[in-house]
C-alpha cells in the first residue's frame, strides 16, 4: 500500500456514477495521515424536505432549474466543509460529480484551498455500468450514464488528470493517485478562465 505524507491542496475525485469515485476516495483518504472524505451526496441527502428530483419522466438524468440550484447548493457546502478541513491541517479528497466546465470554475471559484487536483475516474463504460449494478440496491442508479460520460468528456477532457481504472482494483487505483496526483492531476490557476 502506497503511503505519502501529505497530499498539497485538495484532490477533486469524479467521474459518472459507478465509476468508483466513493471507493477510491476513501482508499486515497485512508492511504494519507490527516485526510477526509468529502462526499458531495452528502449534501444532496441532508435535504430532508423540498428536495428536487434529478431524474426526468423518461428516467433521464435531467435536473430542471431548481435541480440546478440544489447541485450548485451541494457545491458550496462541499467547498465549505473542504476548506474548513484543509484549515484544520486535513487534506480534502472530495468526491463528486462533476458534469462540465462551469461547474468545475463554480467549485474552483469557491474553494479557498490550493492547488485543485482533478482526478476524472474513466473506466469503460461498461465497467462503470457493471460496477454500478453490483452495488447494494440504495446506492445503485438506474439512469443511463453514458449523456454523462459525454458531457465529462467534452467539457473537462483537457483538464486534470483522466485515470482509466477498468482494469484496476479500487486499491491500486488509490496506490496511483497516492503518489502521481500531485504530478498529474494539478489543474493550473488560468486553466478555467473563461
Ligand atoms: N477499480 C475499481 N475502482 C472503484 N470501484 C470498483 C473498482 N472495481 C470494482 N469496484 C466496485 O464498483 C463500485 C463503485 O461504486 P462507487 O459507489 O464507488 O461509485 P461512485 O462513482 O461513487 O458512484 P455514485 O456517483 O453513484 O456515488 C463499488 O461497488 C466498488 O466496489
Ligand atoms: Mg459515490
């Protein structure tokens, strides 16, 4: 197992849903001595009431506006909690979708804490889709990830660091972004300026 004394700055996991994003942060978090799991879901859950519905009537991936704001919402408390983290000396590996540009300006924009290392969990589709229906039934997702996967695609595939994992066990995925995160997933300040 890979061990590093500390990570700089915080390491931004995404990827579509099923690609492990919540597996390998906890490894990668697990594998640092003062590190903490931010899971963006987190945020989404903690609405008890008003919550909007993120999937559309054909079952579709679809957030109309008031999803938006929530996803934006779920951003701030992420960016938040991050940065109260890195105060307190803990390295933030957060873990979140992250659909396109704007939305990665929107958390780069807020968060205090640098650098921004952005890791893009790519395994195949069908492996995201695989991993996806082997998890317990409440965390699973019934949309078609592959809008997604296109979007993530088109809007951040110059950024960060696009790790396929498909042939990877979750523990060498985290044993990779351990030691090479800082090299390769580093989005430089300027990158995301409009
Ligand atoms: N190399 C791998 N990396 C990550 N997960 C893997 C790997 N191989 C198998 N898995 C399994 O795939 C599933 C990935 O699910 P996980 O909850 O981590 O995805 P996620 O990206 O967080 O999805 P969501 O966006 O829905 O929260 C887990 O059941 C995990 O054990
Ligand atoms: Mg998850």
């Amino acid at each position: 197992m890979a061990d590093q004394e500390t990570m700089p700055g915080c390491l931004l996991i995404t990827g579509t849903p099923g690609a492990g994003k919540t597996t390998v942060s906890q490894l990668v978090a697990e594998r640092l001595p003062r590190a903490a799991r931010v899971d963006g879901d987190v945020f989404g859950s903690m609405l008890v009431s008003g919550r909007a519905t993120m999937i559309d009537e054909e079952g579709r991936w679809n957030p109309g506006p008031e999803g938006q704001r929530q996803l934006r919402l779920r951003m701030v408390n992420l960016c938040s909690v991050a940065d109260n983290f890195a105060d307190g000396g803990f390295a933030p590996v957060a873990d979140t979708v992250v659909e396109t540009r704007e939305e990665l300006r929107f958390i780069a924009g807020l968060l205090r804490v640098r650098p921004l290392m952005l890791v893009v969990l790519c395994p195949p589709l069908e492996v995201a889709r695989q991993r996806n229906a082997t998890r317990a039934p409440e965390t699973r997702v019934d949309y078609d990830v592959a809008p997604l996967a296109r979007n993530q695609r088109r809007e951040l595939g110059d950024l960060g660091w696009w790790l396929d994992s498909g042939e990877q066990t979750p523990e060498e995925t985290a044993d990779l972004i351990v030691v090479e995160a800082a090299r390769r997933a580093m989005v430089p300040e300027g990158a995301l300026r409009a």
